[in-house]
C-alpha cells in the first residue's frame, strides 16, 4: 500500500515547482529569530507561499531544506506541519526553538533534545467534590492529577493499522543518535549581544520528556507537578503537535528547544525578555551542526 503522504505529494508534482519535488528535510522555528538565524546561511534560497505560509527552499548546512514558521500554538504548529508534508517530499522534520525549563537540574540557555512529546493540555477539568477534583465515571486519566487538570491520552490514526491511544510521541533514534554526537562536539554561547550573561555556560541534554500545550508556562506549582509527574525536562507550545503529525505521518522528527525561561520556577519576573534571544541563537546554532553531521 502506498503511504497517504507519498500519493498526496506525487499527485501534487506535477503543479508544483522543482523545489517540491526534491526530497527536503523541514527546519521549522517557532519564532522569527530562530527563523532568520537560519536564514542568515541558507544558501540558493527561493520563496514560495502556500495558504498565507512562507515556504523557503535552499541548501543549509550541505543539506536541502525548506524552512517555515510554525506559528505559536498547537494548532498553527499541527497546520504547518502537515501544509509541509502535504506540498513537499519531507525526510524528516527538525524543529529549532525555544522554551521554559522544567526540570529543576536545568538553567537558562540550556538545550533539550527530547526523546518523547506528550500533550499535557490535552485534559479534563474536573468537578470539586469535597476536598478532591473527581472525572465523571466514563472518564479516565494514567497521570495524577493537578487540582482540576486531568491529563488524558488521545487517538490518533494512521496507515500502521486501527487508530492507536497514546500520550507520548517519539523523536526518532537515529535522529537523536546524531544530536548526542553534536551534543558532545558543541559549545554554545553564555551571553546575548547585549553583553548579558548567564551564571554558568550552557549544556544540552538528549533524552528525556518534553511538554506541550497550548498555554504559555509561568506557574511554580504547575511545573512542579509537570515534573514529578511526567519527568519532563522542558515545556513549550508547539513540539508535541509536530510529534504528534509526524508519528502519524511516519515522518522521522526531532526538536531541539534552548531554555529562554524556567516556567515560572526562577524568582521574580519570567526571564524570557532578558533570554529569548540568547536561547534562539543556540537552537539554532545546534541545528545548523546537527545538519551539517547528517549524511547528505
């Protein structure tokens, strides 16, 4: 049986351009500054736009590409994502961006490379019987729950089969295989270019959880909950929804996310105004080498 991705793109060719038509990997960004950074060394780049999205095609670190923004949010990331797969021939999907951090053994300007993406606004809000929130009888949830917030697993369908119940999306192993080899190759940056800097330079991790939904973090208590719960290291407002189309899809993905922010756990106000900009620059610094390190 051929792919439902595969036909959709072979009966497109013929109305699209080359570009279309060559096998690409899809460098998404979230933001515009992860987005020009990665402009600033696409080389042969040509435009093309599709349904009010900016598609860019070129070659970026020996490797074609068509990068694009995702939008903020779950649903503009789940749109653009499939809108990609839909008019071109993706290989495999990288996402350069930024987030707040979770887990506690984490700074500011830190990058995580997750190993699964799960929806953590993907819940029940529950009623308040007594001292305890309670789901209707017909409801249920694997996680603990935070106040009213239950999470729960959803459906998702694709050509494996009958459509499967899950909450957690993977990056793909060899893909991470690759980050853990730049990981241990790369230094990034401690300051932005106003000269101001981090307490201690910046690591990234591969492996672990990461969090989505489509509610921007700034809450100690929640993120508390997020990690002892789902032993998430970082939580952002796009990555699981490109999991979650790519597992559908069978689409290889990876996200890298540099910590702008500590979800509400730092003291004082959220530091992303201070750091976005610094942890933009190291994503995608990190995915121009992972790039690069692919095989063409």
């Amino acid at each position: 049986m051929i792919p439902l991705r595969t036909a959709a793109v072979a009966l497109l060719a013929s109305s699209l351009p080359l570009a279309a038509e060559t096998p690409r990997i899809a460098v998404m960004s979230a933001f515009e500054p992860e987005w020009i950074s990665l402009q600033a060394d696409l080389e042969n780049a040509e435009t093309q736009t599709v349904n009010g999205t900016k598609f860019i095609t070129g070659q970026l670190s020996g490797q074609d590409v068509v990068l694009f923004l995702s939008g903020v949010s779950m649903v503009n990331a789940a749109m653009t994502t499939q809108l990609a797969l839909d008019h071109f021939d993706i290989d495999s999907i990288v996402f350069s961006g930024i987030a707040g951090g979770v887990d506690p053994a984490l700074n500011i300007g830190d990058v995580v490379v997750s190993e699964n993406w799960g929806n953590w606004l993907e819940t029940a809000m529950a009623r308040k019987e007594g001292d305890e929130y309670v789901l209707p009888g017909f409801l249920s949830s694997p996680f603990p729950n935070h106040q009213m917030f239950f999470t729960r697993e959803t459906t998702v369908a694709s050509d494996r089969g009958e459509p499967e119940t899950r909450f957690w999306f993977p990056a793909d192993v060899n893909l991470l295989k690759v980050a853990q080899q730049v990981a241990d190759e790369t230094d990034l940056a401690a300051c932005n270019d106003a000269n101001e800097c981090l307490d201690q330079a910046p690591q990234i991790r591969v492996g672990g959880n990461g969090l989505s939904g489509s509610s921007f973090m700034d809450n100690a208590p929640l993120r508390e909950w997020m990690s002892d719960t789902f032993e998430a290291q970082v939580v952002d407002m796009e990555s699981a929804a490109v999991a979650q189309v790519a597992w559908a899809n069978q689409v290889p993905f990876i996200a890298f996310r540099s910590l702008s922010d500590l979800a509400g756990g730092g003291e004082g106000e959220n530091e992303m105004g201070v750091f976005m900009s610094l942890a933009s620059e190291n994503s995608a610094a990190l995915v121009k080498a992972f790039l690069a390190k692919l095989p063409e």
